[in-house]
C-alpha cells in the first residue's frame, strides 16, 4: 500500500524537484496512509 501511494507521488512530481519537496511528499504520504489505515 505504502509503495503504490509513494509509487503515485513520485509520477506527480516534477522532474528536479529538491530534497525538501521530496521530504513533504513523504510527510504527505505518510499522515494520509494513517488516515486512511485509522
């Protein structure tokens, strides 16, 4: 589940976004994975 949502995250990105755009998008991934696993 975790790799189909990050799998998804990274097709959304733009190519040559930084680390720190890089590092919300797992933030992002993981609060909504524990809200969709509540």
């Amino acid at each position: 589940m975790v790799k189909e949502i990050y799998g998804h995250l990274q097709n959304g990105n733009v190519v040559g976004m930084d680390i720190i755009s890089d590092f919300q998008s797992i933030i992002w991934m993981e609060e909504n994975y524990k809200l969709v696993n509540q």
